[in-house]
C-alpha cells in the first residue's frame, strides 16, 4: 500500500511541473572590470639561425607569456608542493604550478623589443568576454511565471 502511495505522488508531483510558463530575462553584471598581463621573452635564446626569425619567435613567445598571465588572473593557479625529511633535516622540496583555462576576447595593446627581450601587453575588457559569453551560453533569471 505505502509502494502505491509513493508511486501516485510521484506521478502527480510529475505532473504539477507541466501547470506553468517560466519567462526568462538575462541580466548583465555591475560592473565590468578590465584586466592587462604583461609577456616577456628574451630575444638571444630563440631556436632560429636568422635574427628576424628570433624576433617573430620571441613575439610569439611574449604573448603566449602574457595570455598564461591572464589565464591566471582569471582562474587562479594550481600549486602542487612537497617535501621531503631525512634525518630530521629537510632533504627536497618542490613546488609545481600549473593554470588552465580558456581566454576569449584578449586584445594585443602593445607589442615591442626592450633590450634583449620582447615584450607584448594584452588588455582583456570583461564587457566584451559578457557579450561573447551572452552569444554562447546565455544565463538567464526568471522574468515571469504564469500558471495555468
């Protein structure tokens, strides 16, 4: 008798979700914050014969660089630490970190050799990450319930 219970509020629990429209509204954020990284890469130790071949490479280099800076602005960076003790004394110790993550709408500010180094800066405006989020996925809140 109790199984039958169960079973027939469940069915009719089913039911009641059917009884409504839900009118959904998407609402921006605040506030938009921008972030800029910095990429650095040295000119000198570039795997390439020709200098114009290092200076395409070290530019490369620099922005890869800055778009890891951004990455771990954006989602934080995982630390991986241990140590070991032989006798009472420390014997090793090491530390790993790593950031994942994907960086949409980054623009590339500036890009120039300093030095021995090339450098390039990005800019990452969140207004513009929104509107391409808002293409993609599109989080909404509900606007209106009608029940019928």
């Amino acid at each position: 008798m109790r199984y039958l219970i169960v079973v027939l509020l469940l069915v009719l629990s089913g039911c009641a979700s059917q009884d409504r429209y839900i009118q959904w509204e998407t609402q921006a954020p605040e506030s938009f914050p921008k972030l800029t990284a910095i990429g650095y890469a040295p000119l000198a130790t570039q795997p390439a014969k020709e200098a114009s071949q290092r200076v395409l490479m070290a530019m490369q280099a620099s922005k890869i660089a800055a778009y890891r800076e951004l990455a771990e602005q954006v989602y934080g960076q995982q630390l991986s630490a241990s140590s070991s003790v032989k006798d009472w004394m420390l014997s090793d110790d090491s530390i790993q970190a790593s950031v994942s993550g994907v960086i949409r709408g980054a623009k590339v500010v500036k890009s120039y050799p300093v030095g021995e180094h090339y450098v390039t800066e990005l800019e990452l405006d969140f207004q513009q990450v929104w509107a391409l989020y808002q293409q993609q996925h599109r989080p909404q809140t509900v606007k209106e319930v009608t029940y019928f």
